[in-house]
C-alpha cells in the first residue's frame, strides 16, 4: 500500500517530470551534436576551379573545407594552361557538405605531337589549308627569287628547316618560305612540271 501510495503523491510525480525532462534535453542535445559533429545541415557551394592550376585549387578549396582527387587529363585544349583544371564534379554552384571531395580532369602539360604535312610546290593557299587543318598555325612568310612562283619553297620552325613527316607539337607555328609571288594561272601552268623538277 505504501508504494502505490507513493505511485500518486506528489513527490512521486515531480520525480517522474524531472526523468522525463532530462531525457529529452539529452536527446536534444545529442541531435545537436551529432548535427554539429556530422555538418548535417551546413551545405558548402562548390567553387568554380576551371583554368586554376593544382596548387590554386588547393589553397581554395581548403579555405572552404573541402578537397580534391585527379581522376584524369583531357585532350589539350590551348584555351587553358598547361597542368589547369579543365573539368570538374560536382560543378560549380553546386552544394556539398564540408570535406567533400571535388575530382578534377587536368588540361595535359604538352601538345599532342603532329606530322608536318607535304606542302612543298604547293601554291601557298593550299598549303596554308594542308597546314591549319594538321593543326599548325601560320606564322610569318618569306619570300625569294625563284621560277617557280607563289608554290611553298620551304618550311621553319623556330628558324630552323622543317620537313614533311617532321614530328612537331599541335598549334606550332610554321613559318613559310615561298617563292615570289605569280598570277594564279602562272602557278596552275607550273604545276604540271613540278614532279620531275628538282627541289631548288
């Protein structure tokens, strides 16, 4: 009789509000500090990395708690730096939890490496087209005295004589050795005599 007595008095029921109190103040406060120790709820915007070399990428990404992983190299794009960021996932913009990792697809460090095209006693259009669609650039064009006029006498790179099958770096730029220029029917009538005559 005493406990159930106890069960309704007073005492009893203060204990009993003080137990449930305490209870859902510790749930409470675990929930905050799981929140807390898990970042639940905190959300980071992903920077935009493109063009930002690895050492850059680092330095921005551990201001926002966050890092990365290279996954891999692109074909090389002359738009950004050698050993640049050229890709990334998540995008930016996009929001992630802190320590995120953020993978990375690097601009490769050199040029694919190209064949120099057969250009020589071309008219200079053509070999300009035969050149640019290789993948060179046009540099500056030099021109002297000879019979077979406005066909391609030579090639250099860096001042030095190139030949076709000569491996060369994508975008290099070629410059052209021609011979004086000639109306277009000149060269068009030259042409023809081209494959038995020696290169002057």
């Amino acid at each position: 009789m005493g406990f159930l007595k106890y069960l309704t008095s007073k005492e009893f029921l203060v204990t009993l509000i003080s137990i449930v109190a305490i209870v859902v103040l510790a749930i409470f406060g675990l929930g905050k500090w799981m929140n807390s120790y898990t970042h639940h709820d905190e959300k980071i915007e992903v920077p935009d990395l493109k063009k930002l070399s690895l050492a850059e990428t680092g330095q921005v990404l551990s201001k926002k708690d966050l890092s990365y992983v290279v996954i891999d190299s692109a074909s090389f794009n002359p738009e950004y730096p050698p050993r640049s960021v050229i890709e990334q996932n998540p995008e930016p913009g996009d929001m992630v939890k802190m320590n995120r990792k953020i993978y990375l697809t690097l601009n490769p460090a050199n040029y694919r490496k190209i064949k120099v095209p057969e250009v020589f006693r071309q008219p200079t259009r053509q070999a300009i087209s035969h050149l640019k669609a290789a993948g060179f650039k046009i540099g500056k064009k030099t021109y002297v005295e000879g019979k077979w006029k406005g066909l391609v006498k030579g090639l250099e790179f860096k001042n030095k004589q190139i030949n076709p099958g000569d491996i060369l770096p994508k975008y290099s730029v070629i410059d052209m050795v021609i011979w004086d220029d000639a109306p277009d029917q000149a060269i068009l009538d030259s042409i023809a005599q081209l494959k038995a005559t020696p290169n002057e």
